[in-house]
C-alpha cells in the first residue's frame, strides 16, 4: 500500500513537472513563429522602424507570457535583391519553473530569425 502511494505521488509529480514545462515550450515555440511572421512582414515595403519592430516584439512577448527584455533584442537588416530588406531579428531569454513544489530551474532560450 504504501509503495503505491510513494508511486502515485512520484508519477503525479512527474506529470505536474511535464505539464509546466510543457506550457513554457508551446508558448515558446507559438512566440517564434509570431516573430518569424513578423520579421517577414517588416522587410516588405513600406519597411518598418526598428523602434516599431522592437515594439511589435515587446507586444507578441507579452501576448505568449515571455518575459523578454527589450535591451535583448537585436534587430539587424540587410538588401535583399528585388525582395526589399532581410530583417533578422535575435534575442534571448530566461524563465524560472517550478519543476517540483519548492524546486525552481532556469530555462534559457536563445532565437535568430533565418
């Protein structure tokens, strides 16, 4: 009886653990391709303001809860023959989960539009 409850507690805590950490990659993932979408759109004309890009950033960071800093985003362009300007776009971030009750770990996430 108690080995079914040691086992029962272990594999809630692992399902608890997966489920919190599920949610930090999908909102990850949803947050990348918003800024991919956005880097697109941003080189076609009429190009946009990297001030109005970062803001855009800063607006799809807060739509997918990432906590992302607007001094980490790095925005550089280039020519893109014909096609208007290839805008990049990186950055990087930090979230603390609580993988188990009382126990944190720092996820770190780094991302380059291509």
């Amino acid at each position: 009886m108690i080995k079914r409850i040691i086992s029962l507690v272990i594999f809630l805590l692992l399902v608890n653990a997966f489920v919190r950490l599920g949610f930090v990659y999908f909102h990850d993932q949803q947050f990348k391709d918003a800024i991919r979408e956005a880097a697109i759109l941003a080189g076609q004309p009429p190009a946009k303001t990297d001030d109005v890009l970062r803001a855009r950033v800063m607006e799809l960071a807060q739509q997918n809860q990432i906590p992302l800093d607007p001094d980490y985003i790095e925005i550089t362009r280039r020519s893109a023959q014909g096609l208007g300007e290839k805008i990049t776009i990186k950055f990087s971030y930090a979230v603390m989960v609580a993988v188990v009750p009382g126990y944190e770990r720092r996820f770190d996430f780094d991302y380059a539009t291509p």
